[in-house]
C-alpha cells in the first residue's frame, strides 16, 4: 500500500512541475489565457457534463460525485490537437498533444477523497504584423495549472456533498518585438507573470426515484470569487534583429517588478438529469460567471476588450446496452455524446466571442476489474471572421485510462 502511494505522488509531482495545457489562439493573448480544462475523457465526451457519476469513474467538475466511488480509481488523460486559424484574408493549421490530467480517487464506504493535477488555463500563439512600415512579433506561452484536493460524501439517503481545495499556480511569458522602418535598433519586451493563490469550490448533487429503476437528478456547484497574487517582471532591451529571427541585444533595462492581484470571478451551474443506473443519462448543465476584470494586467489588456459574464449550455448523456453481458463485448461499451453552446464573455472589437462544440466517445473495458479506457472526438469552433477577427476550428481526438480496484479490504483471517 505504502508502496502505491510513494508513485502516486511521485507521479503527481512531476505531472505538476511539467502540465500545462497547450494552445495556439490569439485570443490567448487577453487575461491569463484561454480555459485549460473542459472535464475528464468521460466528462468531455458528453459536452463536458457535470452531473454524472458511478463507482469506478472520477468527475473532476463536482466533488459530491466522490460519495457514489467504490472502487479506487487513477486516471490520466491526453489530447491529440488539430488547429485551423482563419481570417478573412489568410489560414493557417498547427497540431500538438497535451496532458490534461492527472487525477486519484479513493473510497471509504459512501466517503470519498481525491487529489490530483489540472490546467485551469492556457497562452499560446504567435502573432506577426508586417506593413511597409513596421514589422512586429508577439508571442506568449504558459499558463496556470491546480493541484486539488477533493472530498465528498453521501450525507442522507440520496444526497450527496462534497468540497474541493485548489493551489492555482502557474507562468505567463511574453515576448513582444517592436521594430519600424528608418530606425536602427528594434524594441523587445520580455514580460514574466507568475501566479499563485487558492480557490475553493463545493458540490451538491440530490437524486429522485422515478419508478422502479429510473431517477432524476438535481446537482450544483459553486466556487466563490477568490483572489490570485500576480508578480510581474518586464525587461526592456533595444535589440538587433537578422532575417534570421536572431535577436541580437544592445541595451537591456530592468523594470520594478510590479505586485498586484488578480480575481478569479464567481462561478456557478446547475444541472438537471434523468437516467437509469449503470445503463442510460441524459443531462444538462447550465454555467454562469461573473465578468473577468484583468485590468491590473496592463501589458496585455487592451481599451478594445469588455468582460461580460460568461454563460455555458451542456447537454449530453450516455447509454452502456448491458454492463455485464458476459458474452457480448460490444454491449459492454460505453457510448457517450454532446453538444455545447458558450458566450465566453469576451468582446472584443465590438464582437462576443463565441464557442460551440460537439463530442462523441467510447467507454471500453480494459483489464481486470473495472479498468477501463476512455476514447473520444471533439469538433469546437471558436471566434469569428468579422470585424477583422479570427475563427479557430478544432479538431481534437482525447484518450484517458482509468485503473480500478480495491485497496482497502478488511482481512478477514489473522
């Protein structure tokens, strides 16, 4: 058991030092980037659903889904990328792979405990503008990743409660290159953010009989508005610059590192389900956030840019034709699907910025017990061509394994 748990958390912690949820969108550039995390491989299949749960699979979205776990259970997750920037003018295409997750839950009768790793946000791109006059580059990677503590419990009959504790941490790194035609030295920004602070966030979830076999569920979620310390350090240089991309400094000067704070704004969702256990769910989510306010971020907040609240529509479900045919392997899958409309709450150049994405996936039986593998698609279109803006097209193909068993059995015999 010991044993266990030392590569649990020697996994966790290198998972942690090296997880970051990669991106390539231009609107990364506003904020601390663009949202990390849209649920586990299960989750994500269904629209990023919130409200499900059972005795073998984590849901990282409402930690009261911990009292229905019996098995203990360790997941990690990936994604395979296909980007498509396009304006009206030009397109281009990228692909990269990222690790999503990497996540622990464990059992104590209709008590539950979960730990792990998650990318709460993403910066990604690398803009040029190229005039006959100027010629500039603006490039930025990082973002801000949570180690989080989960519990949850079935406290009546029915009605479960849980609670998670995040440590948000994470880097912002900006690199703008400024240079004008007729003069001698461009002009280079280097702007290092680093972020850290704690959020909390509490579930609900309280099911209904309907019958002999069918229920209706009612969950929530809320994390309050929550505060993240922000230090800023930007280093300004007059540069040399080759055709080569080689820069070349000349004269390099350090800024006052700045210390602010950034708030991570309230957030809730409601869901409403019905379903029949351990066979068929069909569920809806509804997400609403208070307005970003990243004003404090000077270098990168633009007077073209308003925070509206953010509001997200999921709907989605599963159907498994028979858990424990015992012959048939097809009836034993899991077949996931769901559709996604999201006002992101930005505008920018006098457009919201707008998302909507639709999932398909498999839950397929692996191994002993109840391990199993987790497959799914995901096709989700972002922006807009208007206004001289970008639509980002994504295709994106996640996989996560899911490694199930009991690690507490009572001995029986001395």
């Amino acid at each position: 058991m010991i044993k266990r748990i030392s590569i649990i958390v020697v996994l966790l912690v290198s998972f942690a030092s090296t997880a970051q949820e990669g991106t390539f969108s231009p609107y990364s550039f506003l904020g601390i980037g663009n949202e990390g995390f849209r649920g586990t491989a299960e989750n994500r299949s269904m629209a990023g659903l919130s409200s499900t749960s059972d005795s073998i699979h984590l849901n990282l979205q409402n930690p009261a889904a911990y009292g229905d776990l019996a098995y203990t259970a360790l997941t990690a997750g990936m994604t395979i990328n296909s980007v498509s920037l396009e304006t009206n003018e030009k397109s281009e295409s990228f692909a990269h792979t990222t690790f999503d997750y990497f996540a622990v839950g464990i059992p104590f009768n209709k008590f539950g405990v979960g730990f792990g790793v998650k990318p709460v946000s993403a910066v990604g791109y690398d803009i040029r503008e190229n005039t006959s006059e100027i010629r500039n580059k603006y490039e930025g990677e990082g973002g801000l990743n949570s180690v989080y503590l989960s519990a949850g419990a079935e406290v009546f009959k029915d009605f479960k409660l849980g609670f998670t504790a995040n440590y948000n941490f994470g880097t912002l790194n900006y690199n703008n290159l400024i240079t004008r035609k007729g003069v001698q030295y461009a002009s280079r920004e280097l702007i290092e953010t680093d972020l850290r602070g704690f959020d909390f966030e509490f579930g609900a979830i309280k099911d209904f009989q309907v019958g002999k076999k069918n229920y209706l569920r009612l969950a929530a979620t809320f994390r309050p508005e929550m505060d993240l310390d922000a230090t800023v350090d930007r280093r300004l240089a007059s540069v040399q610059v080759f055709s080569s991309d080689q820069v070349i400094v000349i004269d390099e000067s350090q800024m006052p590192i700045e210390d602010s704070e950034l708030t991570l704004p309230q957030k809730t969702s409601l869901s409403l389900g019905f379903g029949q256990k351990r066979k068929w769910y069909v569920g809806a989510d509804y997400v609403m956030q208070k307005a970003n306010d990243f004003s404090e971020l000077t270098y990168n907040f633009s007077n073209e840019v308003i925070y509206d609240d953010r509001e997200i529509i999921k709907l989605g479900g599963f159907f498994i034709p028979r858990y424990n045919d015992p012959a048939n392997f097809l009836k034993r899958l899991s077949y996931r699907a769901g559709i996604r409309f999201e006002k992101t709450g930005l505008n920018y150049n006098g457009k919201d910025i707008e998302e909507f994405g639709i999932n398909f996936g498999l839950g397929i039986p692996a191994g002993r017990v109840f391990t199993n593998a987790n497959i799914g698609v995901e096709y989700f279109k972002r922006g807009t061509k208007s206004n001289n803006l970008v639509q980002e097209d994504y295709i994106s193909v996640f996989l996560s394994f899911s490694f199930n068993d009991k690690w507490f059995i009572k001995s029986k015999f001395n």
